[in-house]
C-alpha cells in the first residue's frame, strides 16, 4: 500500500522499511488440512473458499463476520462491487454453509452489515443459525447527502447454533452519566455519587452509541477502509464468550478481531486474503503483547463517549474522545 505524508500528531500504524520480513514470517499460508494446535492464534494469509475448507471440525466458540457490505469498496489490492440483494444473499450461502462445520454445538455469531445488506443478512443468516437480537451501533462519522437521510449507523446481526449459548451479561455492562439524579430520604436512587459526576451501571441494550471510529489520532487506527474498533469487539466478545475459547474471523482485515480476543485473553484464528492487511494485523498483535489497555474499556466497565473520568483512567485515549 502506497505511504501518504503524515500529519506530526498522525498515529495511524503502518509497516515501516524492515519490518514486513519478521511479520511475514508468523504468518501462516496452508495447502493441507490442519490442526487446531497449528492454527490457534494465527493469522492465515488465505481466501475464505480455499481456507475454510481446510481447518478443522467444530473449534470455534465465537465467529465475527465481518463480510464485505454490499456496496463497491476497494480493499488494497481487492474490491468488491455493488450488486442486488439476492445476489448478495446468494454469495453469503456460498461461505456461510461452510462455516456450519466449524461450530461448536453452543457458538455464537455475528455479522456485520449495513442498510443495504440487512436484509439478506437476515435471510441468509436465519436458514442456519437462531436469531437472537439486531444490534444497530452509531457510526458517527459519514457523509452528509443532500437527497437522502445521511449514512450513520450500521448492523450487527447476532445468531447463535443452538438455543444453548454463552451470553455474559455481567461483563458487558454500561457506565452512564445521571443528568438529572433522583434521591430517596436523601440518598441516591438507582445512581451513584461520585466526586466527579453522579453515574449509573446499565444493562447493555441493542443500541450502542458510545463507539468511535478509529480515526488518526489513535494508536489502532489503520488504512484499513472499514476497520472495525476494538471497543466493539471487546462488547461481543465478552458477552459471548469466556476466557481461553475460540474466537474466528474469516475476514479479518487489519486484525482487530485478533487483537482484541488476545487483549481479552481469548484465543484466536482469522483469514485475510490481502497480505499487506495480515502484516498490519500482526504488527498489532505484537504490540497488544505490551499494550492491553481497550479505549473506552476501563475497571471492567465500558464508558460513554466523551466521559471525562473514563479519559483520565485510560491512559491509551491520549485525551481524545472515547
């Protein structure tokens, strides 16, 4: 990938002269069936049709599917072009199907899409799996249009392979500011005081608008166009998962999958079919090994964007905005 001139305060990661040659080296590229010892927190430089094929039965706790959506998108070296909505049903099967042999009895999954794959994302995704719930998260960056209601959010599609499932509803609680406090014989009601503002522990619910996009100022931003952030997948994956399972990504892109199941003490296997992306995802992976911290992830809670006490707990914001 071409090197842009960077702005002095541009932290956005890129592979530097030196580096692709170490990186390259822990990547793996299979030809033959493999083992779960062989694949287990690795990224695989492969196409999704040729790898699926060979990795083995029933391994995977958690799957995130990231796919592309269904509008044109040039990835690097790879594009993907706008098509009908039967069409892009049509090309989900061809991959979904497969995947069915890698679950275990009780995993969980989760695609990704926008307005226009929704549809069949949900047709596709309901001839396998059992719908649970349509996540819907605020993506606050996005174009303004001047003949249609402006682009903003996006889809998060939560089946699971049967009615048995993990679902950690006590690590993926919410830190909310209480803007208008109510007390009981003078003592807070449902809230708690702080010496820096009163807030209140939720239950997480379907609509998530705490997450930020990576953007240059912070350390996990990548060139990667659709790069999902690492509070995001911290949300899933701890809800849906426990500490050693498996956690697959067969579009894993610039690796936030991986980062965040290794940041989380999970293990991890992803495909990525660009090279340049895989090193991109490893050079992250070795810097997680150092760095574990989440933005907007602290004290076993996920914060509101903006909130100032979570800025000076998590020492990876750099005083922007979570």
């Amino acid at each position: 990938m071409p090197k842009k001139n960077k702005a002095p305060l541009n932290r956005t990661l890129e592979i530097l002269p030196g580096e692709e040659k170490k990186l390259k080296s822990s990547i793996l590229k299979i030809d033959s069936p493999v083992s779960i010892n062989e694949i287990v927190n690795k990224i695989i430089n492969q196409d999704i049709f040729s790898g699926i094929d060979l990795l083995p039965d029933s391994f995977v706790d958690l799957l995130f599917l990231d796919p592309p959506y269904n509008i044109y998108k040039k990835f690097n070296t790879n594009s993907f072009n706008i098509t009908d909505s039967d069409e892009y049903q049509d090309w989900m099967d061809t991959w979904l199907k497969k995947l069915l042999r890698l679950l275990k009895p009780d995993a969980s999954i989760y695609i990704c899409g926008d307005w226009r794959a929704s549809a069949a994302i949900f047709k596709s995704g309901s001839k396998y799996f059992k719908l649970q719930n349509r996540i819907t998260w605020e993506r606050e960056k996005g174009r303004g249009a001047k003949k249609n209601w402006k682009n903003c959010s996006e889809d998060i599609w939560f089946f699971t392979r049967s009615s048995t499932y993990t679902f950690n509803v006590e690590n993926v609680k919410m830190k909310r500011r209480v803007l208008a406090p109510y007390k009981e014989n003078g003592k807070p009601k449902d809230w708690i005081e702080d010496k820096e503002s009163n807030y209140r522990i939720t239950f997480p619910s379907n609509i998530w608008n705490d997450i930020t996009i990576p953007f240059w100022s912070m350390p996990e931003n990548t060139d990667h166009p659709t790069q999902k952030p690492e509070k995001l997948l911290a949300k899933i994956i701890l809800a849906s998962s426990n500490e050693g399972d498996m956690i697959f990504d067969p579009f894993l892109g610039s690796g936030t999958t991986a980062v965040t199941a290794s940041k989380l003490g999970r293990n991890f296997c992803g495909l990525e079919i660009d090279e340049y992306f895989c090193l991109l995802a490893q050079k992250r992976l070795n810097l997680a090994m150092k760095e574990k911290s989440i933005q907007g992830f602290s004290d076993g809670l996920f914060w509101e964007r903006n909130t100032l006490s979570e800025q000076k707990k998590n020492k990876n914001n750099n005083s922007e905005k979570t």
